[in-house]
C-alpha cells in the first residue's frame, strides 16, 4: 500500500498536499474506517495525477465509493476552465453515460408473493436483454440511427415507449444538444444498431425491490416514494456504442498530446485542449453516446412496465409504475459554477459520480424545486439502495456532485476465487431475493462482499453535506448480465 501524505481536514474530508507538478490538491471524502479499502487499490495516486492536468479548477475530486479506473479514477470529479482547459476521455469512462433510473408503484411489497416475484424477474428477464454483446430488444437501421444519436429518450417516446412525463424527471430531460453523428466512427454506429433496450454485462442490473425506511417525508412524498412500495432500478449505459466512441477518442488524442505539449504523469489520462479540433470532436461524439444511453434506458423503462404487465397481469393503472429520476454516472458537461467568487462555465467530468443539485437550482425538475435534486445510490444486489438528494454543500464544494454507489473492492477474478463453488443464486433465493443471470460467472463476480457496504458510503456524503438521505430500498428480484 502506497504511503500517501494524507491531511485529514475533518472526519469526513482528506486532502493529498499540490505536490510536484501538480496544479491543485486531490481531496478525498470518506470516513476514516473507509481508508484501507480506498487506498489498497492505488486509486488515490489516481487522483493525484488528475490534479496534474492543464487548467483544473479548485481540486481533483474522490468520493468515498472511489477505486481503480482507467486514468481517472471510478468515483473521481474535476472540472477545467473551458478556455485554458483539458477535456479526456479518461474522465468520463468508457461506459459513456452509464446511469440510474429509479421507478416506483402503487404496488407493495405485500401485493407480491415469491412466485409473482419470480414470474416478474422471469418476464423481465425476458423482455430486456442481458450479458456481453446482448441485443434483440429493438433494432434501427442505419437512417434511423442518427436521430437517435441527436434525441435520446424522446425519440424512444415518439416511437411509443414512454411518455414526457417520464423526460421530465431525467437529467438533462434525456437529451443534449450538440450531438454529431457524423463526429462518430463507422465501427461504432455499427455496434450501435441492435443495443438500445440492452442491459449489458458487468455490474449492471435491473432490480425490483421495495422502500424499506424513509428518513425524510417531505422529499419522500415529493417523489412518490412510500414505505412498503414496489421500485425498479435499471442500471445501464451506451453499450458498444459508447465503449467504441471513447476507445477512438482515446487513440486521436494519445497521439495528439505531443501537438498540445501536454505531459502527464499517466498515458491513460490522454487529453487536449477543450477548444482543440481533437477535443472537439470527441465532445460532439460523447454528446452522441449520451444521448444513445438515454434512450437505452427509456426502452428498457418501457419494457419493465409491460413486464409488470404481463407477469402479474395487470393494466397500467393498476400497477401505476412511473420514473422518479434518472441520473447519469460517466459525463462530461458544461455547467456554470462559482469559482473564486464569480459565475463562470467549467467543464466538469462526472467518472462514477452524480450531479447533486439543491433545492431552488434552475435545472431541478419542477416538482422538486422545494426538495432538491433526487440522487440514486444503488448498493449491491444483495443489501440495499438509497434515495437522497442534492446540497448546497455539494454546488459549493464539489461542482454539484457526489457519490453514485458502493464501490468495488474485488476485482471480479478475487471475487470468483472467494465465492468458490458457493452456489450464489441459491443464497440470495434463501434470503428473498430472486436473482437471474446470464451466466453463473456474472452472478458470482457481483457477490455483496465485491463491493463497499453501501451505507458506508452514504454516511461519508452524507456527514460531509454532499447530500442528504431520503429513503433506503431492498431488493426482491435482480436480473444480471
């Protein structure tokens, strides 16, 4: 384990000193019980290096779910001046736009026995397709593709899966302007023809579970979250899509650093200039998958209502199944912030984080102006989720943003030798929770002990002020890539 130089600030804040090239200080926020775990992985050197990166503003950023990624760390937060700034693909992550929606129900937890649960999960299982490379749920052609690329969930809702009041309880209301197909490469609109309405592989998922403990009902009412109710989780991203815009962008500009005279302690941060031809064109591209992963998740959110439909027979009214919010993880956008005492626009890179907005902010949707933005914090599939919502803290200290899960702390190969022959899916059914997958492989990779205990975490955003606890939600049913 390194020995990093590791200023404690408070009990929930930890600040690496600007040391050598490096332009600002890296701050951590976690607990100190949270400290072995977070720095066994050398993803605070990560941090550092990210504060090393041209025209970064106030810190480079780590929240308490943070581990090992590819350049940036998963779990790490900066922002850069858009004139003397960088922008890096590192920064947002191969998964471009990787995200949560959050779905509750007039249903409760009562209104389900074990076999309507396991005839839901089945349906669900069913109706969104699952695993590495999955596709079938609904395929474009090569002329629709475009639009897609330029209007996100609302084109899944022209074409009949959802509704506006489902993109009005999006980030960003599932659309960015910007985008430019033509910015994109020809191997990844080929990757994205079959993948909308995918789950993938890895750690996403589509859960149901319930509200177990609200601990604020006025922002609980706000959203329609009651104790005892029925909610889906849909955990995705781009897919192949995304994964192939940031692989050619990462290639462009590996090769471009040089060019910028740009020199960093790590390859995998590979960068240029916001303003830069290279940097430009990566954004309209990212713009792209951003918008592909709204729409992703908009067919799948339409698909688990007829899931629930077909399984526990069931008009639309009845079960009532409507989307909270839905937040993106792997971003990078333009938003105005105060640094150093003035409004000024900063380009800040989300890896593993999500945006947490206060009450009164202009781009929280109108039913929440009074709560403050909902943030969804999934756990593993085994314990719990929360619900919170964003601070004034977090638009002061942290660009808006906080935590976006557990975190990682096996890599999938130690979580396959320590689950050995354990028969997961046997497990988790003994406790409750029904549990379908792909493969007995994915199951085993995604066992409860890979990952942070996710209160931990919550109680580390939620002591330092990034946002605050509305509601915990347990899982009945989970289906895995």
């Amino acid at each position: 384990m390194p020995d990093y130089d590791l200023e404690k600030l408070d009990d929930y804040r930890w600040q690496i000193a600007k040391t050598g090239g490096m332009r600002v200080p890296a701050r951590l926020y976690a607990t100190e019980a949270m400290l072995d775990d977070i720095l066994s992985d050398d993803a605070p050197q990560q941090a550092a290096n990210v504060a090393h990166m041209p025209g970064i503003l106030k810190a480079s950023l780590a929240m308490p779910d943070i581990h090992w990624g590819y350049g940036f760390p998963i779990g790490g937060v900066a922002a850069f001046d858009p004139d003397a700034g960088v922008i890096s693909p590192g920064g947002v992550g191969y998964d471009i736009n990787c995200g949560v929606r959050l779905m509750s129900s007039k249903l409760t937890k009562d209104d389900l026995d074990r076999r309507d649960t396991e005839r839901l999960v089945d349906a669900l299982f069913r109706r969104v397709p699952t695993g590495v490379g999955s596709s079938g749920a609904l395929r474009v052609d090569h002329a629709t593709l475009p639009r897609v690329l330029k209007k996100g969930a609302a084109w899944a809702v022209d074409e009949g899966y959802g509704s506006d009041a489902d993109l009005d309880v999006v980030e960003e209301g599932g659309q960015v302007n910007g985008a430019d197909p033509d910015a994109v490469s020809s191997r990844a609109k080929e990757r994205g023809l079959d993948q909308i309405g995918t789950l993938g592989s890895g750690n996403h998922f589509l859960e149901v579970g319930y509200v177990a403990e609200i601990y604020d009902e006025t922002a609980a009412a706000a959203m329609g979250l009651h104790e005892g109710h029925v909610t889906a989780i849909i955990h995705s991203g781009s897919r192949g899509f995304g994964y192939q815009v940031c692989d050619d962008a990462l290639s462009d500009m590996d090769k471009a650093m040089n060019k910028y005279n740009i020199e960093l302690p790590d390859r995998q941060l590979a960068c240029t200039p916001i303003d830069s031809p290279e940097g430009q064109k990566y954004i309209r591209g990212m713009r792209c998958a951003i918008n592909y992963a709204f729409a992703n998740r908009q067919v799948m959110a339409q698909n688990t209502r007829l899931a629930f439909e077909e399984a526990l027979d069931l008009t639309p009214r009845e079960h009532g199944l409507h989307t909270v919010y839905e937040v993106a993880h792997n971003i990078a956008k333009f938003e105005t912030h105060h640094i150093d005492g003035r409004e000024q626009e900063v380009c800040v890179h989300r890896k593993g984080a999500t945006r947490a907005l206060p009450a009164g902010h202009p781009l929280v949707p109108d039913r929440y102006q009074k709560v403050g933005q909902p943030v969804l914090i999934p756990g593993d599939m085994g314990r719990y989720s929360y619900v919170l919502v964003g601070t004034d803290t977090a638009m002061s200290e942290t660009f808006g943003s906080t935590c976006h899960g557990a975190g990682r702390k096996m890599s999938r190969r130690q979580a396959r030798k320590t689950a050995g022959n354990r028969n997961v899916t046997a497990e988790l059914a003994n406790e409750g929770i029904i549990v379908r997958g792909e493969s007995r492989r994915t199951v085993t990779e995604e066992i409860s002990e890979a990952y942070k205990d996710v209160a931990d975490v919550v109680e580390a955003v939620e002591g330092a002020e990034l946002s605050q606890k509305v509601a915990q939600l347990r899982p009945l049913g989970v289906i895995k890539g």
